[in-house]
C-alpha cells in the first residue's frame, strides 16, 4: 500500500499546512493580558444564564413588565396623584395573554445586552449568543405586530430594541468591531439601558 | 507510517511536561494556580502557550482564529483546572481542551469557511478542481483541510506536529491502534489527490 512517490509530497504538505508564525514575546503577552482581563472578570465557558448579572436583570425587568403592566389588566390602574409618571397609565392596556411572553422577553433582552461587552471577542459573538439575538429579535417583531405593541411605551421600547438587536444578530458574519460600534453607538443614541434603568425607577416610585 | 516518513517542520519545542518540572513541579504549580497565584498562571501559560499556538494555528490557518482559540483555551483551562486529576501530563489534557474548544470554534466559523467534505476530495482526485488551481500545495492544503475532523485532527498532530500516537491516543481519548488507523486513511485520502499529479 505504501508508495515511495507520495512520501516526499506528503511530507512537503505536511511541512506547508497552516505554518505558524513565530509567536514573538509582544504577541504572548498580548494574549496574556486578554486572558488575564477576561479571568479577571469572570468571563468563562461556563453557561451564560450562570453569571450573577442575568438573575438580577431579570429579576429586574420581570419587575418592570409586572409593576408596568398588572394594574391595566386588573382595569383599576394605581393612580398616585403626585406621581411625575403618569403617561405610563394612559396607555392601552396589555393583553394578559401577553403578560408572561413580555416579561420573558424583556428579561432575557436585558441580560443579553448586559452581556454583549463580554461575549463579543474581536467584532464577533459566538454562535450560542446569536442564536439568543435571533430569537429575541424573532419576538421583537411578534410583540411588534401583536395587541402588546398597543402600549405605546412597550411599542416605544420595541421599535429601539428590534435595530439593535438586528445588528447583534449581524455579528455572526462581523470581521471588524465596526458593526459593533453601530450597536453600541444606537444604544446610546437611543438610551436604551438608561431608559430602562429610569423605567425602573419611574415604577419603583408609582 | 512510522514517524521518520516525515521530516518534522520546527517543531523543537519541548514537550512542556518536562519543561514545567516534570509531574511534581506540575503539580505544584497547579496547586498555587488554584490558590489565585496569578504569577503561576503566568508560568503556566509561558510553559504551554507556544505548543497550543502552534497547535492552534495548524487548525485554523487563520493568525487572528489561531490567537482567539489558544486565549479561549487557556481561558477554559484554567476555569476548569480545578477537575483535572493528573491522570495524564498538564500538556495531554490541555491539548485535549484544545480540540474541544476547537471544535466548537470551527462550528462557529463553518458558515464562513469553504467546507470540503470528502465528496470534495473525490472531486479533487479526480480531477474537477485542478484546471480552477492548478498548485499542489494548494490543492494539499485543500485537500488537508477537508479532511474529516477526527482524520484532520490526527494527521495535523502526527504528521504535521510531530506528535507521537501515543500522545495523540491520549489527547483524544482513544487508543494508539485507532490513532494508527486514522492516520493511514488520513494519508490514503491525501494520496488520491496526490495521485493525478505524480502521473505526470
């Protein structure tokens, strides 16, 4: 079976195929300090819904979308006379059948946007990440052309997250930070995280 | 098959068991590791990074992947250092979280890469793609590339790195004689596409 002919081609291929670079003293070192930041901050392979941030933004915006939207539903919405968040009470109310599906969704929004610094490497998530993205974005748009979306403030925060989460979902195919920078450019621009962060406090004080 | 059918490439790196101390200094720095000695994970790193680059880049051909897979290895080693029992060599068991977190990089990556599978390599020896790129080397590479994993893997670590089939056998969890084995197919399949070329 064996043939001489092949041995020095094969050994030829062999000696080409994928030749490192000398891994000079910068580069190690570089990737020391990525290591060393990313140990650091706890970043590892474990399972994303472990890290300690995800149960308090979900618990967080659970909260929101039960303090939001409870009182519509029970038709006797809580009317604190010196609240500076009234607009909240003169919206549609949300459809209980929505309720639960909200909820979710706006806990696991939150979670991926707190996690978007550190599962991004390089301009590029991993594919677990952007299939999160997919679905999240998915249910943007269902809520979007369901009753939910007659609350405006919901339909407000809908139509701020389907862009973002969109280009998130872009990062599969990203080859620079670029798309990344859009993201993080449109949720400043757009104030998503301290809208959310006010949305809070505006309920924390109905 | 044996090892001297190839001349090994610049692969004078030393096994780094043997670099760290042998098994007891190992094991000592892994003990200061886990007691959060940051300059042992540094020693650490230092006395494996070259091997799993080298490693990492003959998998991906890729500068940029090459880094991101030799920083998430050595990112979940060290999260997981914790389970590792010193059953085989420091070395063995993070080559093996090696291919682990290689594998699930080439998933990730798959959509933008050219995937060959073994139909493509048929194709190759017979002929298809010669006329589009006519180079060996490239065709090798191709062809090298499109091997299926398991047979990548074990001819990339054995012919390409100069690792041993033990050391392979241990890596992957299998034994020596499937190693052998996967090889030999590895090298017969390489030898297809090899084959139009040595006629001329």
């Amino acid at each position: 079976m064996q043939d001489d002919r092949f041995e020095q081609p094969l050994q030829d291929a062999a000696r080409a195929y994928h030749e490192p670079p000398e891994l000079d003293a910068p580069t190690r070192d570089a990737m020391w300090e990525q290591i060393d930041a990313r140990r650091a901050h706890g970043v590892s392979s474990r399972a994303w819904w472990a890290h300690p941030w995800v149960g308090i933004a979900a618990t967080l915006i659970i909260g929101i979308g039960i303090g939001r939207f409870a009182p519509f539903d029970r038709g006797a919405p809580a009317t604190p006379a010196t609240t500076t968040v009234a607009s909240a009470n003169t919206a549609s109310p949300l459809p209980a059948l929505y309720e639960p599906t909200t909820s979710q969704y706006l806990g696991q929004t939150a979670a991926l946007l707190v996690s978007l610094p550190a599962e991004t490497h390089g301009g590029r998530a991993d594919a677990q990440f952007i299939s999160r993205a997919t679905n999240l974005l998915l249910t943007t748009r269902l809520l979007l052309d369901s009753p939910a979306a007659r609350d405006p403030k919901l339909r407000s925060l809908l139509d701020d997250l389907e862009p973002v989460l969109a280009q998130i979902v872009r990062l599969q195919a990203g080859e620079n930070t670029t798309d990344l920078d859009l993201i993080n450019q449109a949720m400043e621009q757009r104030d998503v995280m301290p809208r959310l962060r006010t949305a809070a406090a505006d309920l924390s004080a109905d | 098959m044996s090892r001297s059918h190839v001349t090994l490439p610049d692969t004078n790196v030393p096994f780094p068991s043997a670099a760290a101390g042998g098994r007891s200094g190992e094991q000592a720095l892994i003990a200061r590791v886990l007691d959060g000695d940051r300059i042992a994970a540094r020693e650490l790193y230092d006395a494996h990074v070259t091997r799993v680059f080298r490693l990492a880049f003959r998998l991906t051909g890729d500068d940029e992947r090459a880094r991101e897979l030799t920083q998430d290895t050595f990112i979940r080693a060290f999260s997981q250092l914790a389970r590792f029992r010193g059953d085989s060599a420091l070395a063995t068991w993070l080559y093996r979280v090696t291919l682990s977190v290689a594998s699930n990089l080439r998933r990730k990556y798959r959509r933008l890469e050219r995937e060959t599978d073994l139909t493509a390599v048929a194709d190759l020896a017979t002929g298809g793609p010669r006329e589009a790129d006519p180079d060996l080397r490239d065709q090798m590479a191709a062809a090298i590339d499109g091997l299926p994993e398991i047979y990548r893997t074990t001819f990339v670590m054995h012919d390409v790195e100069g690792y041993t089939h033990s050391e392979i056998a241990g890596v992957l969890g299998v034994a020596e004689g499937t190693c052998k084995s996967r090889l030999f197919i590895a090298r017969g399949m390489l030898r297809k596409v090899l084959a139009p070329f040595m006629k001329e």
